[in-house]
C-alpha cells in the first residue's frame, strides 16, 4: 500500500517542498513537488528528483565505524587512510568523543577542541550551541567564502544582515541584475520568481565570466575578468553621479542614510557635535541644514535633529567653523564618494575589466529605465561579493550603487526587511549568552571574521595549528556535513593538517565515505532529509517566509542518524540542561513555538503529527506582511549613526582602505602580479554550482552524474584555438599551488582570457553509469585555490580571482 508523505528538499538552499510516495518496502517510488508549498510552488530540481536513489544506495554509510588501531589514549595518527575501519555502535562513539573531548579540554583547554561544518542540513546554529555546551574552541566552515561577506557588508552599510536572494522583492520588479550568481543552478526559488518578473516585462542583465542559464534568459550579458566586479560598480556608480540619476534618491538618502553628513577630508571621519561645539558629544554628527542655512547636529540615540525642520543637504561643499574658531570646507559623505569615483569613466571600467564600453553603456540604461517605472533590483552574490581579494568592498560598491536606484525600502518590488537572520543567530539557538567571548584562530588576521560577524576561526589558521601546534594545537575536530578536502580552499595542505599528528581525533557525519572521512577516525552515518525532520534550519524566506515542517517519509538505512540526533546525544553528556529535547521532533516544535507561535500570541503545539498537519505555517510576508517598517519604527538600522552608512568609519577600523567603497586588483592578475602571468596566463574562477550536484556531493548519483559526467573546465573559443585545444580534450590546469585534471568546454559564452571550474571535485566514482571517481587531489578545484591574498578584513579567500595555466593532459 503506497502512502504520499510531505516533506522538504534540502540538497541546496532552497528548501523546496516535496511529496514522497512511498511503498510497505521502505522504498520511495514517487518524488514530486508540493503544489502547495509557497517557496518551489511545485517545481523541483534533478536533486529532489534523485531522493529514491540517494535513500536506497548501497554505498551509504549505515553505521558508525572507528580506525582500528584508533583509541583515546593511542590514536596512531600515521595509519589514518591506511588502516581498517571496525564497526562499533553509536554509544561507543559518543564514549570515544566524549573522552577525548574531556581529556583534550583537560590537557589544553576548550580552544583545542574545533566543530567543523559545510553547508547546513539543519545543523548551523545547533552546531554552534554545541560548541558552547562545552564552551568550545569555534567553528571552521566555509563562511568566510560564503554568504556571509555578503552578509557582513550589508550589516556594515544597513546594520542589519540579508542578502537579495531572500531580501529582493523579484516579481515586482521592473529590471533586475544577476551579478555574480546563477539560481536556475543554486537558488532555483530566485530562478522562479525573476522568470515570473521576465514575463512581466522586467529586463534582466547578468554579470558573469561565463555565459550560464540565467544569462539565455536575460537581455543583456556582460562578461568581466574574475575579481573585478567592485570596479563595474564604481563605474556605474559614476554614471549615476554624471547624469543626475541618482537625485531620484534624493528623499530616501537625505531621510534614511548617513550621505548628507559633513565629512572631515584630512581625517577621513564624519564631522562630530565636539569637532564644532566645546563639551559637544564625539558620538553626534553634522549636517548642513538647507533651511537654516547652517549646521544641525544628529543625535542616533534618539535619531532626531537638534532641532525640528531640518533638511539635509545631500550634495555640496560647505564651510564650517570649529570650535577653535579656525575653518574647514566640508563635502558630503555622497559629494565626496561622487568625486572618489569621478576617475571610474567607461572606458577605465572596460579597461580593468575588459567587458566592452558599448556593453557597460546598456547595462546602464537598462538599470536606469526599469519597465514601467518599476524598481530596478541588484542582486550580487558568491561570484561578485564573497570568493574575492575585495569581497566587501566590492560588495559594498553594489550595495551602495542600489541605494543610488532608489529601491523601495521593505516596500513592494524593493528591499524586503525579513526577519530571519537576527532569528537565526538568536542565542536561544546558538547559546553564546552562555559563554564568555574568546579569541578565535586566524583573530589577530581577520578580526571582523573571527570576532565581529563569524565568531569562528579562519580555516588557514585552523589548518596552520594542526600542522604548527601555534598559537594553540588543534586536538579534535567535528565535521558535520562537511568533506573539508573539497570545502575550503588549498586542499593538499588541509590534506597534510588532517592527516599530522597534532590532531588526535577526527570525527566525520556524512550521507557517504568521503575523501575527508577516508582519514578520519570515527565515521558516523548521516540521515537524508527524506529520512529525518528537522531538516533545516533557514526557515523564514524567501517571501511569503514559511516556517516549514517536514514529515519522516521513509526509515534511514541501518542505523543512520540524524545530524540533531548526534548533537543532542553529544550535548547531554556535557550540559543536559542546553540540551532538553529527547526528539527531532521536540526541537522543531519548541522553535516553531518559541520563535513563532507564541510571539504571535497564538497556543503552541506539543504533537508533532498535529504540526505536520499545518505543513506550512506563514508568521508574515504576503498578506501578512508588515511593508516600511523601518518608518513604523519596527526595523532599526542598528549602525554607529543609526541610519543606512554610504560612509562606514567601520571599514577602516576593520582593515579596509577607505569608508567608502574602493577597488584592488586580485592578488593575482595580469595586473598586480605581471610576471607571474607570463607563465599563468588565465584568469581562474572557481566554484560556480553546477545544475546537478550540492557543493561537492552527488557525484555517485546517476541521476545526477549523468548530466555531467566528467570534471570540466569552460574556456573561450579562442584561447583553445591559439593552445590547439579540443572540445572534450583532457588538460592539465595548474596554479601555484598544484593541478588537476578536467576535460575541455569550449565556447564563446566564457570572457576571452578566464578559464572556469565548478565546485564539484568528482570524488566519488558512478558504477551505474560506469564513471569513475577521482582522489581528493585529482579533479579538485580547491586543489589550486589559496588563502593568500584574502580580503583583508574578513578572510574572503580568492577563489574568484587567481591565476592558472592549461595544458594538454599528458600520464
């Protein structure tokens, strides 16, 4: 008898609702989209589509093994990927981690114990609380080439943290740009929602290297060399400034941002209240008044003016009397970014980043004249923000240029104020209210990463003290939902870290035996989101923003568990009172009434059939939305001046060169490093999505193996014609820091001079389709990327925008 089980998909960030049919047999014999879950509206992916296959593979992991020789006292760390797995059960594994957790916090001291996590499965904020159970040295995740760069510059510029993908109001828009992102492969509610605006009459544009499936639906492609999209923006920036566009904003900006403040040139900080006024506040700002004629004086702590009817002058020149009685001519923090950004002419842009005049003129235009008047949204993303040498500040740069289109703020077809993030990492999750701030690994590098937004150590530095003992050893590593050899970036000297002796226990939670779980000491087996609830942990976007409760559809293999399972049984043994759950189902009904239900004055639920029954529970967003919260005083723009900051006195404090948004070459280009592109003479990008994998999972799947059955590397027409390349021919591609392998794409839809490679590392073979799988270091991409170079406040690592090499492959 077959029975339809609803449930949600999380093999990406999507979240897509799904509908399982399932037989007596424990067998999934149907995989559909749910018509009625309002972020897919029914439309599903290959990945949703491969559930049956992933459920029933024979190579899944279904219980948990150690290293044979491996014990609490002995790890013989030389024998890691050399000696014989045993299988032992899960108490035995929890007694293993638990002692040597105990005895390495013992001997070192919490820091030296490290959770490593990639990509969610729901764990990411429950993982952070089990750090903090045992008051924990940190976390090592990808964040720092992930989203939250971009997160982090729009806390910087907003002082509250989206990203567009859950924040842009898509389907109201009237022109809408694709920088840097492709979510036909990655973000495929996005995909939906701008087809929907395209048939709407929205014009779309894509900035890309490389011509992907979003850029067959736009009209307008814009190539650019990897790394340089903060200079695109800039120069369109000035194009804003030189034909007058931008004083469409003049109303938000004067009202809502920090643009119309007096900047002190020589200090490169805002003008202060003590700067013109004895006794006057160091935390109040100045103005110039267009009534009055004079200054007026900010006050964030109460977010008015000293005085009623002030109206800011956003653009000019002003002098100003300090309180020594000597003068100074003040520009406007938006006059003085228009004169920073006046040397940005097309032609220089075309130049840096070799995408044509004629090309960057139209996307001008078509930004500038939206269809209909609508808004005109820009959406930057992993290729343009966050895997680059300038990852914030060119964020910052788009960011800013957005501003200057006079979106809607949390209004229709705008800048959507979700609450989702300031959720997220609410310390009734995450328990950092439990413990006292400490110094993360990489802390005295990159300290907005490590201290200010990820609180979590920078993954070379992790690396470095496994390998150097300094500052601190690292002792035992977690990894849940994670292969660290394909997840971050110099993978042979991750390869190295994992396998020295410094490190006494690795423990790795996975659907499969990964190249990462090859060497590691205990294996645990992972539940699939078909097998589990609780698989998720990004509830609240994007628009209507449900809260989704999934149902189990079918059992897991063995004795696999889920990734909440592992960490409650861990947590116990260390702080039972953080962990009070007995169930999967007990912590997702105590967020969904924690977070949702009771705030909302409404009776929580205890039975989680009863949950179920509700599927998708709205707390807001479509009919239920609030819109201009901020103007309700709902929304804060939680920044030292309480305003959106176009002028961030907090980049310089983290690093950066300038308050305002500025550019740098890549730390390897044909610019910055003009000898060493003799030799590397492509541009590399890395790590776009590719339509049929998760990050670098589901190579052994045929469903989705079979539509790309080999590792590859996109390059243009004519770069392989002067290299005599073939389509489909085996290369070699090279960096600095080692090679690969990867047969040839050619086209004319990659920019002359770059080269590109996807994240999948093809490490697991496909025998249904006869394909075989590749080493750790055989046809991954993360093999040639570095941490050198990073952004310099945040860690960003440059995996964007380096340098390599092709060749013909030869044994």
């Amino acid at each position: 008898m077959e029975k339809k089980v609803r449930t949600v998909c999380f093999d990406c960030h999507s979240k897509c609702g799904v509908i399982l049919t399932v037989d007596d047999n424990n067998d999934i014999v149907r995989v559909e989209g749910d018509p009625d879950c309002p972020v897919n509206d029914g439309i599903l992916c290959v990945k949703a589509f491969s559930a049956q296959e992933i459920h029933a593979h024979p190579d899944r992991l279904k219980y948990p093994v150690r290293r044979k020789s491996w014990s609490v006292d002995n790890p013989h760390t030389e024998l890691r990927g050399k000696d014989e797995w045993e299988r032992i059960t899960w108490d035995e594994a929890i007694n293993d981690i638990e002692a040597k957790i105990r005895q390495t916090i013992d001997q070192y001291g919490p820091q030296s114990v490290i959770i490593s996590q990639g990509t969610g499965r729901g764990s990411n904020h429950f993982l952070d609380r089990l750090n903090n159970t045992w008051n924990g040295g940190g976390k090592v995740w990808p964040t720092h080439v992930c989203l939250l760069p971009n997160l982090a510059q729009t806390h910087v510029t907003y002082g509250r943290m989206f990203h567009p993908h859950e924040a842009c109001d898509y389907r109201n828009a009237g022109s809408i740009v694709m920088w840097g992102t492709n979510p036909i492969r990655s973000r495929q509610y996005s995909g939906l929602r701008i087809m929907d605006a395209k048939r709407n009459g929205a014009h779309v544009v894509v900035v890309d290297p490389v011509f992907r499936d979003i850029a067959a639906k736009a009209d307008l492609w814009v190539p650019i060399r990897p790394g340089t999209d903060g200079a695109l923006a800039l120069g369109l920036t000035n194009l804003m400034f030189q034909s007058g566009k931008f004083e469409a904003a003049d109303e938000m900006l004067s009202t809502w941002t920090n643009a119309p403040f007096l900047i002190d040139s020589e200090a490169r900080m805002m003008l202060r209240e003590a700067d013109i006024v004895e006794g006057g506040s160091d935390e109040h700002y100045v103005v110039w008044d267009k009534v009055s004629g004079g200054i007026a004086i900010w006050r964030p702590e109460t977010e008015d003016f000293d005085r009623k009817g002030v109206k800011p002058s956003l653009m000019g020149a002003y002098e100003v009397t300090l309180k020594d009685g000597s003068k100074k001519l003040c520009k406007t923090g938006l006059e003085t970014y228009k004169d920073e950004v006046a040397v940005w002419t097309p032609e220089k842009v075309s130049a840096v980043t070799w995408a044509p005049v004629e090309k960057i003129l139209k996307m001008f235009e078509i930004i500038t004249n939206p269809t209909d008047d609508k808004p005109s949204l820009l959406t930057a993303y992993l290729g343009a923000c966050m895997m680059t040498s300038n990852a914030l500040q060119s964020g910052r740069a788009i960011t800013i240029l957005q501003l200057l289109l006079n979106p809607p703020l949390d209004d229709k077809g705008g800048i959507l104020f979700n609450t989702f993030w300031e959720f997220m990492l609410d310390p009734k999750i995450t328990a950092y209210d439990r413990v006292p701030p400490k110094l993360r690994l990489g802390y005295d590098k990159h300290p907005m990463y490590t201290q200010v937004y990820g609180n979590a150590n920078i993954p070379n530095d992790v690396w470095d003290a496994m390998l150097t003992g300094e500052p601190w050893p690292v002792k035992v590593m977690v990894s849940v939902a994670n292969d660290p050899l394909g997840c971050f970036e110099n993978a042979t000297k991750i390869h190295d870290a994992l396998c020295n002796d410094i490190l006494e226990l690795n423990v790795n939670m996975d659907y499969f035996m990964t190249p990462g779980a090859e060497i590691a000491d205990i294996v645990l087996p992972a539940r699939h989101w078909s097998e589990r609830v609780g698989n998720f942990d990004e509830e609240l976007y994007p628009e209507p923003c449900p809260f989704i409760i999934p149902q189990i559809a079918v059992q897991a293999p063995g004795e696999a568990w889920d990734d909440w399972d592992f960490m409650r049984a861990l947590g116990k043994r260390f702080d039972p009172e953080l962990w009070p759950w007995d169930s999967s189902e007990e912590m997702q009904l105590w967020r969904l009434n924690e977070f949702h239900l009771i705030p909302n004055g409404l009776e929580p639920i205890h039975d989680y059939e009863k949950a179920a029954e509700i599927g998708y529970f709205v707390e807001y967003g479509g009919e239920k939305r609030t819109t201009k919260q901020h103007e309700k005083g709902l929304v804060k723009f939680m920044t030292p001046t309480m305003r959106i900051e176009v002028y961030s006195e907090q980049m310089p404090s983290y690093g950066y060169d300038s308050p305002l948004p500025s550019y740098s070459e890549p730390f390897e280009s044909p610019y910055s490093t003009p000898e060493l592109y003799k030799e590397y003479d492509m541009c590399l990008t890395t790590g776009a999505r590719d339509y049929a994998f998760y990050h670098s999972a589901w190579t052994n799947i045929a469903h989705q193996r079979i539509l790309e059955p080999w590792p590859y590397i996109e390059l243009n027409d004519e770069d392989a014609k002067e290299r005599q390349i073939s389509e489909g021919e085996w290369l070699w591609v090279e960096s600095l820091r080692g090679r690969i392998k990867a047969k040839a794409r050619i086209s004319k839809g990659v920019i002359k001079g770059a080269v590109s490679m996807c994240r999948p590392n093809y490490k697991h073979a496909c025998e249904e389709l006869n394909l075989p799988g590749f080493s750790w270091d055989q046809a991954n991409p993360n093999v040639l990327t570095t941490a050198d170079g990073s952004d310099p406040g945040f860690g960003a690592a440059p995996m964007r925008s380096s340098l390599c090499k092709v060749s013909k492959f030869t044994e």
